[in-house]
C-alpha cells in the first residue's frame, strides 16, 4: 500500500487558481510535515518565472526548481520541509512521469547538501510527486524513495481535508551561540572558508543533537505524547530549553598555525510545529534541534554568499571585520493559523524586501503588519581599537521577554542575531 496524503483544501484552492491561469506548463512545491504513518502537505508555491531562461514557459528548468526548492527550504522553521514537486499541464501523467522524477531527485539532493544534520532512521525518504490536468483538474500522485536511485513510482493517496493544521502544536526556545573557528593557513579564499565553517558546524551540530531538552522544564519520557490529556482542535505552545555540554578537546586537537579566525556569538530563535496525530516528546526535539542548526548554518552561508564578505580576502590580513549576520522574521502562513514561515533581514533591508521575497519564493501575499520582527534583536557591530585589552559588556534585556543581547569582547566578537566576527591574521 503506498502513502497517505493529507492535503490543507487551501492548497486545492491553490491548484485550482494556477489551473485557470495556466499559460503553459507550472511547476512547484509541496511543502508540508512527514511521519511514519502519513504525510500533510500545508502548503504549495509555485516556481518563480525565470526570465533569464531562453525556454521560460516551454520547458522545465531542473536547475531552477532546484534552486527555488533551496532558496525556500531555508525559509521553513522546524517541521516544515519540501515534501515534493507537483506539474499542472495537459501533458499526460505518464508523459511527465520522467519529468517529475528527475525533478525531485534533482531538489532533494540540492537541499540535502546544505544539511548539516545526521538523518534518523525512521526518517520518511518518500518524496511525493503531483500531475494535475488543467482541464479535467485530474490529480496523480506518486512517490519516488529518493534515497534510492533505483527507485520507481508507486502510488499514492492524495486527500484534501479542511484545518489540516488547526490543532498543530508549536515548541520554540531561544538559545546561545558562541562558535571560533580557526582558519589554517592555507585557507586562501570564501570557498576554503565555506569549508571550514561547514566543518566546525558539523561539530557544533553534534553538540546539538546531543543536547539534553526540556519541554516546559521537563525531560519527557521519548515515546510520551506531548499533547497527552490536552483537548482535541485545541492550538498549543510550548516552551523547551536546551542544554548542551560544552565541547570538549584535548590541547594537541586545538593547536594549528593559523592565518586567522572566524567567531560566531548571539542569541537565535528557534521554533518547531509538530502534527497533530499524536506527536512524540522524540519529534518535538528532534524537529527543533534540526530547526537549531539550520537557521544558524543558513545565516552563515548567506553572509558567505555576500559580495562584501568575497571581497574581503583582497584586504589587508592584519585587520579585524565584524559582519552582522541577518536577524530572522516570521510571518504567518495564515492570520488564524498555528504555521508561520521565516525569512532573514540584513540591517540595510527593508520589511517590504521580505514581503517581496515572500511573494517571490512562497507566492504569499505579506503585509510589513504581518511580519514579527521581535523574536530576535538587531545585531550591532561594535566599534574598537584594535589594540584594546579590555572586554565591552551590554547589560542583556528582560529575557522573559524574548530580548537577548550578547557579550562583546572587543576586536573579536560581534553579535549573532546576533552576528559575526572575522578575524584576518597573518601569524598567530
């Protein structure tokens, strides 16, 4: 018997508006939550027009729906993810069958690279694929098991359902980060620095994942329900601490010629939704751990991916640079819903920027009302001598509400939320 398919009728309501605007094949996501029994899908987006393509409203760009898939894999807090691809045309199903499996291989592995997390064994490796005829609004489901080359197609069941999410629980905390990693000296341009972080946040997410949480100060039991006596379509939050033991090396680990250092400190948000079909305590943690990592190593790499940060390594060694990395802002999926996506702001952005990118990458319609921008602070960098031997300190905020500022040791750490520090030199 293939998978279950549970499906918010809003994203039917979506299917249908792309069917009676059609101008040639449209592809997009399906993004929802997975688990060992059935699947929900909550959400679907469209792939953005790709101007720049000479085929654009011809064909199918991989490379573009991969990347669209990337670029929205990292707007999703912790529970949602892209569970697949669906094609509206006239085209038969069989026709696109080809197709939609080259495509959900293609935005699995692309996204797959960027995690920085081990996957569990009882992680669903089904992705689901979905043709709709525009005339007949005839809808075929599929799945590939993408863990497998080999894989084939088998059917699945694709059923719409009206307040899929209503009773969805959400589990958030907020955490600190302090992370140095050292730059060998042959590190030599933003690439060999992309690995270096990659790799200390590998060892950071290790940390992480085995970190001791606690969901409204208690460690529950892994197979304990954690929504056990509560009453049914009833929204729930809950708050949960993580605590990590520090990482733990040996003087001969830590010891290296080095050309200079990355630091990473603040203080992030982190939240998680979980289904309503009788989630366990060992989901809440595992889905916020992953959110944990991912919202961190995502910030990163888009500070990488700026061209005043490329530009850098054309400078002057002997020299300090902080960089604030972008703060991150939710946005409802729905007024009266438990679900929000994300998205992250550079100090020089605007709020109408992210309601552009949310209309871009989410086909979602955001008012700058919307957004909430005060789960995390805006990082500052901190002027200082180079030369100073004193450590700056900024008195933290009421942290009950939800305001975390960070310690600041001058020519070394900025703010994570938070921020980053470079630090460039030719001999240590």
């Amino acid at each position: 018997m293939g998978r279950s398919y549970i499906v918010e009728d809003d994203v039917e309501a979506y299917l249908s508006r792309l069917c009676s605007q059609l101008a040639g094949p449209v592809t997009g996501l399906l993004i929802g939550q997975s688990s060992v029994q059935r699947d929900f899908v909550v959400m679907a987006t469209r792939t953005p027009q790709n101007d720049e393509s000479a085929n654009a409203g011809k064909s199918v760009d991989k490379e573009w729906v991969s990347e669209h898939a990337r670029q929205v894999s990292r707007m999703l807090p912790g529970g949602l993810s892209v569970l697949g691809v669906f094609i509206i045309g006239e085209s038969d199903a069989k026709d696109t069958l080809t197709t939609l499996r080259q495509l959900v291989f293609s935005v699995e592995n692309l996204i797959s690279s960027e995690r920085l997390w081990i996957p569990a064994d009882d992680d669903v490796t089904d992705c689901v694929t979905l043709h709709v005829n525009p005339k007949t609004r005839k809808t075929v489901c599929r799945t590939f098991d993408v863990k497998d080359p080999k894989s084939v197609a088998k059917p699945a069941d694709w059923k719409y359902q009206s307040g899929v999410c209503s009773s969805w629980a959400t589990v958030s905390c907020w955490l600190s980060v302090d992370l140095l990693v050292p730059l060998p000296d042959n590190v030599t341009s933003t690439r060999n620095m992309d690995d270096c972080l990659k790799e200390e946040l590998k060892v950071w997410a290790q940390q992480i994942e085995s970190g001791v949480c606690l969901i409204d100060g208690k460690k529950l039991p892994e197979d304990s329900e954690i929504k056990t006596g509560q009453k049914k379509n009833v929204r729930q939050t809950f708050a949960a601490q993580l605590l990590i033991t520090p990482d733990v090396r040996t003087v001969s680990d830590v010891v290296q010629r080095c050309r200079g250092c990355v630091s990473v400190r603040g203080a992030i948000h982190s939240r998680a939704f979980l289904h309503s079909n009788k989630p366990k305590a060992k989901l809440a943690e595992k889905l916020l751990k992953r959110d944990i990592v991912s919202t961190v190593a995502t910030r990163v790499q888009m500070l990488l991916e700026e061209p005043q940060t490329q530009n850098e390594e054309n400078k002057d060694s002997k020299q300090t640079e902080q960089f604030c990395l972008p703060h991150r802002v939710f946005c409802p999926v729905k007024a009266t819903g438990p679900l929000s996506v994300c998205d992250y702001q550079f100090n020089d952005e605007e709020l109408s920027e992210m309601t552009d990118r949310f209309k871009e990458m989410l086909d979602m319609d955001a008012a700058e009302e919307d957004l909430d921008t005060t789960q995390e602070i805006i990082a500052e960098v901190i002027e200082s001598e180079a030369t100073a031997a004193s450590t700056e300190k900024v008195e933290p905020l009421d942290p009950w509400r939800n305001n975390y500022i960070g310690v600041a040791m001058a020519t070394v750490v900025a703010l994570l939320a938070s921020a980053a520090s470079m630090l460039y030199l030719s001999d240590v």
